[in-house]
C-alpha cells in the first residue's frame, strides 16, 4: 500500500536513515567509517545516530561530535544523537537527533528542559516496548513519534497502534510527525526502512520537525502525519495481525524442533 505525502516538484530528494546505533554503543557493531561506506552504497545521503547514552562520559561525547564531524561531507552527513532510558520507566526510550553538546537528563522532565537548547529534533522510539503507554510528559512535548521501527515491527509493515497513538497526539497538537526507523545495530542486515525528505530546508531534522517527508520501507509509505483512511488503517491492522501470527507460528516451530534446552 503507498499513500503519498505532499511534495515540490523540482526539489531534491535527499534518503535519511535514522535511530541508528555505532560502536559507540554497546551493544553496536559498526565504526562510523563502517557505516559510512554502507550507507553511501545504499543512496543513503544522512544518518541520524542514537548511540546509547549510557555508554557515554562528557569526554567520549566530545570525542563522538567531532568523529561524527570528520566522517561527513557533501555526500553524506552523520548527525550525532542519543537514546535516554529513564529508571523507573521500563520501555520509554526518548531520542534526541542532532544533540550538540553533552547533557545527562534523569527524568523525562530533565529531557525535555536540556534538550530544548541542545537538540534539534526528539522523538519517542518503539512504543511497543512501553506497551504504548507513553507519559503524558512525553506526549505533550515530543517532536516525533516513531511509528515504524524495523526492528521490532520489521521492514515489511509499521506499527498501527503506534500510528493510532501518534493520531490522538496529532488530534492536540498537530505539529507532532510520525517517523520510521531502522534502530540498526548491524548495518550487514540492512532493514530498508528510509525518511525521504522532499524539502526546500537544507538541515534535514528541521526538514523532519517541519513534517517535510515520507517514511517508506519494502511494504508501504506513508507521509509524515500517517494520512490513512478507516480502510487503509483496517487493511494495516489485518495484515500487521496475520503477519505477526505467522512470525510466532515459525518461531514455535523452530523451538519444537531444536528441543529442550540441554540442563545445566
């Protein structure tokens, strides 16, 4: 299914992938000068990186502005950025795309007051990990809800209750935008999932925070306010549901035949 978003004829085009993970994570395989030949090969014209925050000290952060600085250029732009997991709050991960300086928020209070200056644009990724039960906090004062990440929702179809969730955010504040990303750790499985940005705006996260984009991945598109009709929304929510039941059905199968795990 394509639903298009509104563009200029004449403008070019440029491909983002973002909520993407170095080695500057833990738990991220790929140095930048990895990622940036992958990237390139792929038409893949800027990256917005969400390293995650709790690897980092001021010092390493410093050191990540200007390693993200070297390795871009007039093809290809590395955007810094980091993932902020919050105690006490089990699956809200908040992103700040485009952070200039180092902050060290303890509270999604404290996120939105440091990255106001220090950020360019924020986005709350994967609901399902917070089982879609996002703090009113975050709602309120998000640029971004991320309503496809391909890698809990795959390459082939978004998130409809993210969708449905981004919609009752819109419904107050209409200038929320909902972005897909490819939470890549290892750029060897490329998700396929890109923003295209369609914008006379030369920073591409102010394209973004404008709503100036189309999320697209191997089974849809979509513009950046997820404009669906009752019938596209039905049609994404059965095929979302059969395609999930297929994936556990393979999953249980795959158990079944390796057996019980040996004891101990």
């Amino acid at each position: 299914m394509t639903v298009q978003g509104s563009s200029v004829a004449g403008l070019k085009q440029r491909v983002g992938a973002i909520h993407m993970h170095s080695d500057y994570s833990h738990d991220g395989l790929d140095p930048l000068e990895t990622m940036r030949d992958m990237c390139l090969a792929r038409g893949i014209d800027f990256v917005g990186l969400t390293d995650h925050a709790e690897d980092f000290v001021p010092e390493l952060f410093d050191e990540y502005l200007q390693h993200c600085a070297a390795v871009s250029d007039e093809r290809i732009q590395f955007i810094p950025g980091l993932e902020f997991r919050f105690s006490g709050l089990r699956g809200v991960h908040l992103l700040a795309f485009g952070l200039r300086q180092w902050i060290a928020p303890r509270t999604l209070s404290e996120f939105f007051e440091q990255t106001r200056d220090t950020a360019s644009f924020t986005a709350v990724a994967h609901p399902i990990l917070a089982r879609y039960d996002v703090p009113q906090v975050v709602l309120n004062q998000i640029d971004g809800v991320e309503v496809w990440n391909a890698s809990y929702n795959t390459r082939y179809l978004p998130d409809p209750r993210a969708m449905r969730l981004f919609h009752s955010v819109q419904r107050v504040r209409p200038d929320v935008v909902a972005i897909a990303g490819l939470d890549q750790h290892d750029g060897s499985n490329d998700r396929e999932v890109r923003v295209r940005v369609q914008s006379s705006i030369e920073d591409p996260l102010k394209a973004l925070k404008a709503g100036e984009f189309t999320n697209t991945g191997r089974g849809m598109q979509f513009d950046s306010r997820v404009t669906l009709s009752p019938t596209q929304m039905h049609w994404l929510t059965t095929k979302r549901w059969a395609f999930d039941l297929m994936e556990q059905t393979q999953a249980r199968l795959v158990r079944a035949l390796r057996g019980p795990s040996p004891r101990r």
